[in-house]
C-alpha cells in the first residue's frame, strides 16, 4: 500500500516575471500524478537574505498531497527549478524559481541531499508567514512550531503582502508558461 502524506514547501522567485514562474511551479507540480496542490498561501514580496544585492523576491508556501517519498519529491521540484530556467552561479543569488521541502507528514529525514524539517525554516520570516495561513491545527508538530518561531522573531519588516488568494485554482493555472 502507498502512504499519501501531506508535505510543504516554500515557493520563491525574483527574476523576471515572478509571480509567472510561482505559478508555473505549481502547475508542474500538479500535473504530476502522484501530486496535488491542495493549498496555497498569499504571496509575499520580501527583501533578499543572506547575498542581498539582488531584485527582491516574491515567496509563498504550498501544502501537497503526494505518495512520493521524500527523495522521489525533491528530485521533482529540483526538476522543475531547472525546467524554469533556475541556474546556480551564487548561493543565495538571483533566481528565476526556487523551491525548498519544508516538511513532511510524520517524517524526520537526514540524507545527504536532504534534511526535514528543513533546517532553517525557524529563522525566515519569509517562509514562515505565508506558511502560518496554511497550516492547519490538526497538524499539531508543524502548527506549534510555526506559531511558536513567529512569536519569538522580531518584527515583520523586509516582508509585505503582495497578493492575496482566494483558492488554488486560482493560482495552479491550465495555459502553460512561455518566455
């Protein structure tokens, strides 16, 4: 029998058409089989982290339902970066998409390629406010986590509401992206 788990990701993007290449993301991510977008935050415009002379960025998170594993899913969103354009010249550089794996449903997970939770998601505010609106309760280790980061960091500032959704479908388009 496969396990369908619910696993969330961070979306971000600030080269070209931003919001263009989030929404790209997730229609790839649908369209695979063993994937659904299930739900989907506002989208954020927030200040640059860590190399910060750079465009800012737009981030947002998305909660999938999917019976990948955790390897199996983030070899599919690395695909996904590199068919929208994603180039790695400078950490934390410039990028047309990027797509991080925060969490997975019951899962700890310690690989050389990967670590869930994801290790400084605690820390970014850009992550963590869109990934507040999405969370549910019942989800008690991620939901307590989040409220419990949101409280002890400072202040809101580097990030503001850029658009607010009201469902997926209205971000998961069916055209598909062209330069």
């Amino acid at each position: 029998m496969t396990v369908s788990r619910t696993a969330y990701m961070a979306l971000g993007s600030n080269l070209g058409e931003r919001d263009r290449y989030l929404s790209e993301a997730l229609h790839l991510l649908q369209n695979h089989p063993q994937i659904e977008v299930i739900r989907v935050s506002s989208i954020y415009e927030t200040d640059p982290v860590g190399y910060e002379d750079q465009p800012a960025f737009l981030n947002m998170t998305a909660a999938v339902r999917t019976t990948l594993g955790p390897e199996e899913l983030l070899q599919l969103m690395l695909q996904t970066e590199q068919l929208l354009g994603r180039v790695r010249n400078v950490r934390w550089g410039p990028r047309t998409i990027d797509l991080d794996l925060l969490w997975m449903e019951q899962l700890h997970w310690k690989s050389d390629s990967l670590l869930l939770p994801h290790p400084r998601m605690g820390e970014r505010l850009f992550v963590l406010v869109p990934l507040s609106e999405i969370v549910l309760q019942s989800e008690t280790e991620l939901y307590e986590f989040v409220k419990e980061c949101l409280g002890t960091l400072e202040g809101k500032e580097g990030i503001r509401l850029w658009n607010r959704l009201e469902s997926t479908s209205e971000f998961v388009p069916s055209a598909s992206f062209e330069d």
